[in-house]
C-alpha cells in the first residue's frame, strides 16, 4: 500500500481513519459496479458474464468505457499473482466473440452504443488489495490496455482508488508517428500552423505525468488517466477545440477561450470547452489540463 494516510479533521486535533480491506472479494465486486460509471467512467453491462461450457470461465464484470471501448474488470480482496492472468484469459475469449458483446451492448444500452464499440483497444482493469513489482512490470510487457487499480475501504463510507499502473496496448507511438497521425487528420482543412499547434496539445496532454494513455475515436482523440481528462476533436480551420474534465462553475469563463457546455451536445466528453488557436494559448491552458488530469 502507497503512503497515503486519510485523518479525520476535529476541533481537538486529528484522527487517522484506519483503511481496511474488503472482507470478501464479492464486497469490492458490488460495490464497483453498482458505481462504475463514477468510479471508472465504464458503464456497467453484466456481473459473472459465463463465457460458454468450452472456455468454462465467468468474467467478474463487463463495461463500455466513455470512447465505446469494451472493458473487463476483475477483482481480488488482498493480492493475487493470478488476477492478470486470469483477465488476459477472458480478453482473448472477448476478442473471439465481439458479435456477442455487441449483442448485448445493444441489449442494454441500445443500438446506436452498440454500432460505435471501439475493438481497437479492449481494457482490462483489475482491482486487488496490492499488487507487487512484478505485477507492474508483467503489465508492460504485455500489449493490452491494462489498468492496475489499488484499492481501500476507510472507515464506515469511504473508499479509495488508486491507479498502479496503467498501459495502453498498441498505442505506443513516436514523436514522428504522433506528428504524422496529426498530419493526416488535419490534411486538406488547414495549414501547417494548426498541425503543429494540435501535435503541441497532443505532448502537452501526454506530458503530464505517468499513465497517460492515448485512444483514438473517430470524432476525437481521447487521453485517458483510468477516465478521460481530454478530448481533442480533429483541428478546424482556425482553432482547435479541447474538452476537459472540469467543472465550469471553477473557472473564470473568457470569451473566445473557455466555455461552458454542461448540457450542450458535442464530441468527447467534458463540460469545460476550451479553443486554442495559437501556443500562447496552449500556455494558457496549461492549469486546465493540470486540473482536469488531477481530477481523473
């Protein structure tokens, strides 16, 4: 377990607020999924999913993340050298038998989620008591979207999560192959100023510390710290729009830089919008993207 102590603030002085591990593996199990879509940005489709009398298995639980991902979460109460494995074991099945995700993505959250499921990149996120070092470094050997996540229940109603470590499978690119990804997607609609202000942000976002993965939608790219903190929509002519996880009540809104847009229909996820359109404006920006990144 990481250093992190939680105390509880009186007027004498404070209390420490002992963390504790769940007493069954099914406690942390119930507890996530009735709360996935806070607590990972994963919405919730089955619990046990049975995967068939051949394979013999039963996924823990199945999700769509916020860009259409298909997600695995697997659990263990204290640590467990097997739970990677055992979730590899059922992304390969997943892999197998994406008509039958699709099924049932459709079954619950409707045809139009169903038809925007991104196989380019599965996730698996495996939620234990700890991990070890060789946990974290079998996670990068792997070329799989996995998030190791730390968790403890602190007295009678907190809980806390914490990411170990965090890869995104296939995902990992140059800086030249960054640019020209960039490139492509700005050809034809504006010169090169907004290429290079896009491949800016892009080092800008991914810069922000470790963990920060990457996934590529079709109406946006997504950075990813276990949830998107940023979304950045292909470049317009003039200006790039940005989409992050901050609440626009916090922000001293400026016309042209920064908007609100709680409420209003728009690619990516996040209710502060913010245009860039220069890389003044990328300096600007640069305590947003650190906040959105924190709240994630």
């Amino acid at each position: 377990m990481s250093g992190l102590k939680l105390f509880h603030t009186t007027k004498s002085g404070v209390t420490e607020v002992a963390s504790r591990l769940a007493v069954v593996e099914a406690d942390v199990q119930g507890f996530v999924e009735a709360h996935m879509e806070t607590l990972l940005g994963v919405r919730f489709l089955a619990s046990e999913y049975g995967t068939g009398p051949v394979h013999g298995g039963r996924i823990d639980s199945l999700g769509l993340d916020e860009n259409g991902s298909p997600v695995i979460v697997e659990y263990k109460r204290g640590v467990d050298a097997g739970v990677i494995n055992q979730g590899l074991f059922y992304l390969a099945w997943l892999m197998d038998h994406r008509a039958e995700f699709e099924h049932l993505v459709r079954d619950r959250l409707g045809s139009t989620a169903a038809a925007q499921v991104l196989w380019s990149g599965p996730r698996l996120i495996c939620i234990a008591g700890d991990f070890t070092r060789y946990d974290v470094h079998a996670v990068r050997e792997h070329r799989r979207s996995i998030d190791l996540v730390r968790y403890r229940f602190f007295g009678s109603d907190l809980i806390g999560l914490e990411t170990v470590a965090s890869v995104s499978g296939g995902m990992r690119v140059t800086r030249r192959a960054r640019r020209q990804a960039v490139a492509r997607a700005a050809a034809g609609v504006q010169g090169a100023p907004m290429v290079e202000l896009a491949d800016t942000v892009d080092e800008a976002l991914l810069g922000l510390g470790d963990g920060v993965n990457r996934v590529e939608n079709k109406q946006y790219r997504a950075y990813q710290r276990l949830r998107n903190f940023a979304c950045l929509c292909p470049p317009q002519r003039s200006k790039l729009l940005v989409y992050l996880k901050v609440d626009p009540a916090d922000v001293d809104l400026v016309p042209g830089f920064t908007r609100d847009v709680s409420g209003l229909g728009h690619h990516g996820t996040g209710d502060l919008e913010v245009q860039l359109r220069t890389p003044r404006d990328v300096e600007r920006a640069q305590d947003l993207f650190r906040a959105s990144y924190a709240e994630a």
